[in-house]
C-alpha cells in the first residue's frame, strides 16, 4: 500500500532518526518557525540515549574548547566548527533550561544533577510537542524514490514523503537492536555520498586466553591498573571477558589498538598491574624473604596483587624467578590483541559520510537540502562527554543549515 506525505504550508523539514541528534536538529528548526516531523524506526525515541545514560548520563566535558577538539584525532579540524557553534557551555545552558541542571563530576565530566536520562528526555519531548514537532514512529528509511522523495516502510506499508529539506541523523551501527544498523549506506552511495567503512569504537579486544583463565575470570575487572599502547598510557580499569577484554581504559586506546591490528594483524598492549608503586619500590618489596609461603600468596602480601592479577601474569607466561625480572613483568604485562570486537557490540562507530561530501552547512554536495548529522558522520571520540556534545552540536549545525537552505 502506498501513502503520500502530508502537504504543509509553511516550510517542512523532515527529520529521520529521533536520537539526540535528530531531537537536537528538531528543536532549533521548530523554533525558527519551520515545521518539521521525525520519522524514528523505533516504537519510541531516544533509544540509545536512554542506554548510554544507563549507568550516568554524561552529557559533555569541562576541558577547555582547545583540548576538547583534540579528542576528535584526525578529525578534529572538522569537527571544530561544530563546537564552535554549540559548545559545552550551550549544552549545559540548554539543559538547565529544560529543568535539569548540570554537575561537574571528579574527572571533569558533566551530567545532570539527577545523574539521569529519563528526566531530561521526557522535559526534551514535551518541549518538542508543544513546538508542534510531530513524531512518526515504526517508519524506518529504505531509501530515495523519484525526485529525491524519502521512502519509509511502515507498519501501514510503503510511504513517500517530499519535504523542503531534510536532516539525516540515523547513528552508526553500534548495537543495532536499538535502531542504529547502518542500512543507509547503499542508499546514500546510490546518490552518490562518499562513506568510510564503518568500524567499531570504544569498543573491547579479543585474545586467547586458556580455558581455565576464562572459567574463572570471565566478568571479573582489573582495577587500578594502567594501560600502554602506541606511547600513550592511561590509568583506569579494564574487565575480563570470554572472548578477550573491554572497560574504559581499553576503550580509550581502542582507535590506535584497531589500526595497529588493521595493519600488524595483532597490537601488543602492556598492562601494569602496580601503577601506582615505583619498579624500584616493587622490587624491594619482593626481595623480602618468601618463607614458606606459596608464591600466589608471596605475591599478593608483598606486591598487593589481587587474584586475578595473579592469574594474568600465569597467563603471560612462566613467573619469572628473578626479582627485578618478576617486578619487571608485574609493572609490564604483554597482552597480545588478536582483533576488535565485532561492531555491533561496539560503543560507537567511526567512519561513515565523509565530511568533504559535504559543505560547511552538513549538507550533502550530491543531494542539494539533505544534510547530515551525529554518529552518521566520520569522527570518533572516546568516552567521556565528546561522543554526545559532537552528536548535539552536529545537530544544530545541519538545522542552522537546513534554515539557510530554506530561504533560498
């Protein structure tokens, strides 16, 4: 069954994906007076949003605007534009002025003071309402029809839509039972928009560990460690899981683990299990006598190593007898990274539409009033905030453009 788009007096701009982006592009362009509708394949909005708030919502970070655009790697020149037009600053006013206000946490990041998502969404979607915003839901975008027309598939059958403009803000392919499966790259490569491969970001690694280290520790976490890879070290924590190992820190390496892995076939990443006691000081410490003790319980009283610590250094090889080499393998423990977990398991995605397919406004240079937004586009970032402010800034950027385009 075929239906056709309602016809709207004033300008119409359809917005497809109802994440943050989308909702973001949505409220600056109501504002302005423009009509818009979000079509969201999903029975509900936000989505991945409520997800990523799931353990805290972190809506940004509080480093200064130049530090902050780093974080965005190669991609930073791009990107910076963006910030500049909407940095965190705004987003933290926005969210104060939807009735939550904002913290600065220990590590510098920024979330609600209710630390949740689920009250900041519903004060963003009755906003969006009362701005006459309307939502289509279960419509999920198949492509492009004659003249450009927007093609969705709906519970009700096929529908075609014509609008003024439209901004695409359908994410990555980063858990895709949420609805960001990156199905819309053959349609955007049919009208001839450049994408890069999709790959996984923030995301765990995979290695072989022995049976018996995965039985036992599988889901256990490494605390206070520090991770070394490519000349950069981070300190934090990381979990064991059956295929290799994930956690925060290891998700801040992830971009140059996955490219080492990408051109070596492997990546070497080196664990100290003790960051926070010198090699000299570990090295006195396990000169005391061992007595009669068992070496496991040697080293967990004179080197404070707890048991998985333990049996990671087994997993890495025979123990060293020799102090300064133990010491040595504590404050250095090789893991051998075999690849990246699969994207879809990933906590966001690089690659995607590259920014020279499209002008400075987010539009696209191949489809004249359709424009871009968020994790569609090709950045990456880790966590921390930058995920979120990249995708809310992306947002008001392609509406601001979208505006423009309508008053030509």
């Amino acid at each position: 069954m075929l239906q056709r788009g309602m016809t709207k007096t004033c300008k119409h701009v359809a917005i497809i994906g109802g994440g943050p982006t989308g909702l973001m592009a949505a409220e600056v362009l109501a504002q302005a007076g423009a009509g818009v509708t979000i079509f969201e394949a999903m029975p509900t909005l936000g989505r991945k949003f409520l997800l990523a708030g799931r353990g805290g919502l972190n809506l940004t970070h509080s480093e200064e605007l130049d530090a902050f655009t780093l974080r965005y790697g190669a991609a930073a020149p791009d990107i910076a534009p963006l910030l500049t037009a909407f940095p965190p600053a705004a987003l933290r006013q926005w969210a104060q002025q939807l009735g939550e206000p904002t913290f600065v946490g220990s590590s510098g990041r920024v979330f609600p003071k209710n630390f949740k998502t689920s009250p900041l969404l519903r004060a963003w979607l009755r906003r969006l309402a009362a701005l006459g915003v309307e939502t289509r839901l279960r419509h999920r975008f198949t492509g492009f029809g004659e003249n450009d027309v927007l093609r969705f598939e709906t519970p009700a059958g096929l529908l075609e839509h014509k609008a003024d403009a439209a901004i695409f803000a359908l994410g990555g392919a980063s858990w895709p039972r949420l609805g960001s499966n990156g199905r819309w790259i053959s349609a955007l490569e049919g009208k001839g928009v450049s994408i890069a491969p999709l790959r996984p970001a923030n995301c765990g690694f995979e290695t072989r560990w022995s049976r018996h280290f995965v039985d036992k520790f599988a889901g256990a976490p490494l605390k206070s460690i520090a991770l070394t890879f490519g000349g950069n070290t981070l300190r934090g924590e990381a979990v064991i899981t059956e295929k290799g190992i994930e956690g925060g820190a290891v998700y801040a390496l992830s971009r140059a683990l996955r490219e080492a892995i990408a051109a070596q076939a492997h990546a070497l990443l080196e664990i100290d299990l003790r960051p926070d006691v010198s090699l000299e000081a570990l090295t006195r410490r396990l000169s005391a006598p061992r007595e009669k003790k068992s070496l496991s319980n040697f080293l967990r009283k004179s080197a404070g190593l707890p048991v998985i610590a333990i049996a990671l250094l087994r997993e890495a090889g025979p123990i060293p007898e020799d102090v300064s080499a133990l010491a040595a393998r504590i404050k250095c423990v090789p893991l051998r990274l075999d690849a990246a977990r699969p994207l879809e398991r990933a906590i966001s995605t690089a690659g995607g539409v590259r920014f020279d397919a499209l002008d400075g406004n987010l539009m696209a240079r191949t489809i004249p009033g359709v424009f871009f937004a968020g994790e569609m586009l090709d950045w990456e970032a880790p966590t921390g905030g930058y995920l979120l402010q990249a995708c809310f800034s992306s947002g008001v950027v392609a509406a601001r453009g979208a505006l423009a385009w309508l008053k030509r």
